[in-house]
C-alpha cells in the first residue's frame, strides 16, 4: 500500500510546512516515508513542490506518480497535472480571487482553505492546517495522529488558543474532503501499528553525527544547500556546549576551523561547491600543517552559481584533487542520512588519526530528503583522542612536531599542553615546525605525508555489494544515487547486481578488478561526465559505462530503466 502526495505553490506560500507535517503524520501513522523538496531560489514567487511518498515497504526513493495533488496556487496546476495518475485528484482552494480552473479538470476538487481557515479559527493564517487536514480527510486516515504531530510541533513556541486553532482548521479540511462526494477508495490508506521511527534529513544527520563526534565549533558562511547544518548545529549548541560562528565568507570560516583545531577543538566547516572553490588554499594548509579538518560540500548544480538550490553530482573529482601539490586526504559520500550520521562521525576520527582534511559529499537531494529510520546506536559511537598523552609529552626531553615516521603519523601536541613549544608551519618544514628550502628535507616530508595514504586506505570500508553475484550488469552507485537504483534492483529479477560507493577516497583498485572482471560495469551518477566511471578507470583501468542525469533534479526510477531501456540492458 503505497500514496504520494505533491503540495505545489509559490514560495511564502507554505509548501514545506504542509509538506513537514503531513510527512510527520505518516511516520507517527507507522508508515515509511521519503520526502523530497524542489524549490527555486527566491523568496517569494516561482513553482516549489513537496513531494511525500508513504508506504508499508520500505522505499528509497521519490515516484514520479501522484495520487494527491495540493495546489496552492493555479500554476501549480498547470504545471504538476500531467504527474497526477487516473483515478488521483487535484486539490485547490476555489475561493480564492484568480483560482479557477479549466472545466476540463474532472478530477480537480474544491477545498476553499482560506474561507474554512476563517470559520473554523478565525483567521486565513491557518489555510495550510486545512490543507492538511483535507488531504488525511480524503484518505481516511487517523486525525488524532494529526492533533499529536501539531501539540509537538507548536508546544514550545505558540500558545495553547494557537494549537487549539490548528486542530480546529484541521478538522474542518478533513471534513469538508469527507462531504465532497469524491469516491477515494483507490486511496484508503490505513495507519499501521509499526514502531514509530525517526524522521530525519541528510544535512539535519550530518550536524548530528558532527556533534556526537564532539565537534565544537561550527563555522561557515551560509550557502545553499549546506546552511541547514548551520541551523542545526545552533538549534543544539547550549544542550551541547558549542560554539557556533557565521563567518564573513568561506575563506574565513576554513582558517578559523584550521585555527581551531591546531588548538585541539573538533571543528567542521559547511558549504557548497562555490564556497569550496574559495576554501582551497586552506585545505592546502590543513594538508601541509597536518591539522585535522572536517569540511561538508554539500553539491548543487553547477559551475559559478549555477542552479544554486537544485542537486548534482559534479564536485567528486574536483574534492579528490582540490588544492595544489600532493597530499593525502578523504573524501566520503553518505547515500542516505542515517549513513550520513555515522560517516561524519568516522571523518573526525579519521581525519584526528591521520592529521589530514576530510570532505563530506552530499547534494541538495540527500540534504532536503526526509525519511524515516530507526533511531542511532550510540552504543556505536566510539569518540577515540589522537592527542599525545600530557605526561609522555612531559617526560619528554623533547618534542618535534613532524617527526618522521613509517606511518608518516606524527604524534600530536597541543600548544600550552606542556612546556615544549608546538610549531606549525605552511611551508615546507623541518621536524621541529620551522620552514626549510632543504630540497632533501622537503621530499622526505612528502614521503612521510604519502605514506599516510596506504594506512588510511586499510581503514576505509570498501563499496558494498547487493544482488546476486551472477549477475553480468553491475549498476554502479555513489552518494544519493544508491536509492533509485536499489528499488530497481528489487524489480530486476536478477538481471543486476550493485556496488554502493560512500568512502570514495582513497578507493581500492583491487575491489574493481575482482568485482568487475566479467561484467558491465554502468555507473548511475548525478553529473554531465561520469565523474565516477572515470575515477574507477583511472584507478584499475576498467572501462564503465555511464547512465548520467544533470538537469538538476533527482533520478526517479522511471528515468532509470528508461535510460536502460535506451541502452539495451532492460
């Protein structure tokens, strides 16, 4: 049993409120969801969506299919009818100047949700509520699990009079979709007594797997799509005694967490491509002066500004390479937020361990996407310290900050830890911190920077693989991509198998050879180049093929095995 619900209009209109709360009242309901949002970046006008999709499987993905349309103004009409599947309805407020609709619009239903927000509360404010309301009337579904989800969601900020009014123009949508005589039976759909579950976001996990990593300090210059990491990180700072910092541009806010983190604080920056861009240099000083930072690149549609609240795919080999010179970094890509959370927190540690920058690769698809997940294992959370020990640094006669070593890991002071002096250098330095112009001084730095490669390699966890291993088409996935193709997968019968790529630098080469050998290879990627079919060539020589989609919104299934189909594998 499965529903998708669409709520299209302008921005200021509400979109996201109704979309949240309706999203909020299927998880409540039992019911697994993914949400998707699609915004332009504007403040007031243009076509946004929020699209709910609510099943008793598990799902993994948004369906291009809708039985529910609510259109908060008529453009959205226009534009989203053609999504709306036979037998599905368009709901829309005909009381308001300007929303008539064409006559042709049989399966159009009038819910006049400023008039009914007036009676019933008092006042248009509570349009939305209506809204709600009349999309659980027309399906049948439990109001009570509503009534809960608006005392949660208004307890801390409005009054009792202000939640009283919301259950009020709730019920007066579900009942005026009750009396419309529409025969819904198609859509039933039934609350289940599953165990209630999370319902969570991809930037909202990254901020939380930040913070049960110990992080800090937070600071970036907000960037769409990553500033919700932002935003959470605040919301949480005084339960978890952090500081929080918008920093004046993207340069700033890498030099304060590298500034930061010499000092022995946990600290991440946010941003997305753009402000990436700007990071650069700093990311060659984290690498140079061997200072552990934790960056999020959340990746929307680019170059320059691009589409700058639509998601891709397009920064991959960008943050493999970013910076001048050679050194060693990681590079992660969480395919879904309960991955997300625990990916952030193995960057700090990794990034502690090996005294290296990490990147964190989502898009503007994971970041906005809510789902439902069971909640964190704690229990898993294993914060582990990478600084020297006070009393070995003590007893020590002396201290060298970049002593050479087989695993090219030196150990790590912090300035006024003890009496030795911490020195940190962007140059080419001697063991002591200090800079040098000895050429054989500086390659045995690079050598012992290098060899930190091999020992992260062994620590990072290679791509997953699902299906059966017979199989002679292996799709391809990294990232958020992972969902679409692992609901196709389901359907394939055995035609596919999977390999899932979220630690995605340093890659192993070997795991392609052995996974490959014999098979075609199409990787499922959200860029115009085949980014990662290129990497996995340039590292085993394996030739991928390529299923590419770069117009700045999502892979749905249907686009899927259409380009499949394009290519003679379905």
């Amino acid at each position: 049993m499965e529903l998708n619900v669409r709520i299209s209009g302008s921005a200021g209109q509400g979109v996201q409120t109704i979309g949240y709360i309706l999203s909020k009242v299927f998880a409540g309901g039992g019911h697994e969801v993914f949400s998707v949002q699609d915004y332009m970046s504007r403040i007031r006008g243009g076509h946004n969506y929020f699209q709910i999709r609510a099943s008793d499987k598990n799902i993994h993905c948004k369906n291009d299919v809708l039985d529910i349309l609510v259109a908060l103004n008529l453009e959205s009409i226009e534009i989203d009818k053609g999504d709306v599947k036979d037998g599905g309805i368009i709901v829309y407020d005909g009381s308001k100047e300007g929303s008539g609709v064409n006559s042709e619009c049989h399966n159009c239903v009038n819910v006049p949700f400023v008039s009914l927000a007036n009676d019933s509360a008092g006042d248009k404010i509570y349009a939305n509520t209506v809204a709600v309301g009349a999309v659980l009337g027309f399906i049948g579904y439990d109001l009570n699990i509503l009534y809960d989800v608006l005392n949660e969601h208004f307890s801390h900020s409005k009054s009792a009079d202000v939640i009283k009014n919301n259950i009020s123009a709730a019920k007066a949508g579900a009942d005026s979709a009750k009396d419309s005589g529409v025969n819904l039976d198609g859509l039933k759909y039934i609350s289940t007594a599953k165990a209630k579950k999370m319902l969570i976001n991809g930037n909202e996990a990254i901020a939380l797997g930040a913070l049960a990593a110990g992080c800090k300090f937070f600071c970036s210059y907000p960037m769409t799509p990553s500033t919700s990491i932002l935003v959470t990180a605040a919301k949480y700072s005084h339960e978890f005694d952090v500081v929080v910092e918008q920093a004046e541009d993207e340069i700033a806010a890498v030099n304060m967490i590298i500034g930061s983190s010499y000092a022995g604080v946990r600290s991440m920056t946010t941003t997305s491509g753009g402000g990436y861009c700007l990071m650069v240099e700093g990311i060659g000083f984290a690498g140079m002066a061997e200072i552990p930072i934790v960056i999020v690149n959340s990746q929307r549609s680019g170059p320059s500004t691009g589409l700058p609240t639509r998601t891709e795919q397009g920064d991959l080999l960008f943050a493999i390479n970013a910076s001048h010179g050679d050194f060693p970094r990681i590079v992660l890509a969480p395919s879904t937020p309960k991955d997300a959370f625990y990916l952030t927190i193995k960057a700090f540690d990794l990034s502690e361990k090996y005294q290296v920058p990490v990147t964190i690769l989502d898009d503007q698809y994971l970041a906005d996407s809510y789902v439902t997940i069971k909640e964190f294992n704690l229990n898993k959370v294993k914060n582990r310290d990478h600084i020297i020990d006070t009393d070995e640094l003590n007893n020590a006669e002396e201290y060298f900050r970049y002593t050479i070593t087989s695993s090219g890991v030196s150990k790590r002071a912090l300035p006024g830890q003890s009496r030795h002096v911490v020195i940190s250098d962007s140059d080419e330095h001697t063991t002591d911190g200090h800079l040098t112009e000895d050429l054989t001084v500086g390659v045995e730095m690079k050598d012992k920077r290098a060899n930190k490669l091999w020992h992260i390699m062994r620590e990072m966890e290679l791509p997953s693989a699902f299906g059966s291993p017979a199989a002679k088409i292996t799709l391809i996935t990294w990232g958020s991509t992972f969902g679409v193709a692992q609901e196709l997968l389901l359907k394939s019968n055995g035609k596919f198998n999977l390999i899932n790529i979220q630690e995605v630098w340093p890659l192993s080469a070997e795991f392609f050879k052995i996974n490959l050998e014999g098979k075609r290879g199409i990787a499922i990627e959200g860029n115009s180049t085949g980014q990662m079919a290129r990497l996995i060539r340039q590292i085993s020589g394996i030739k991928v093929d390529s299923v590419l989609k770069y117009d700045g919104r999502p892979f749905t299934l249907d686009y899927l095995e259409n380009q499949l189909i394009e290519m003679e594998v379905l």
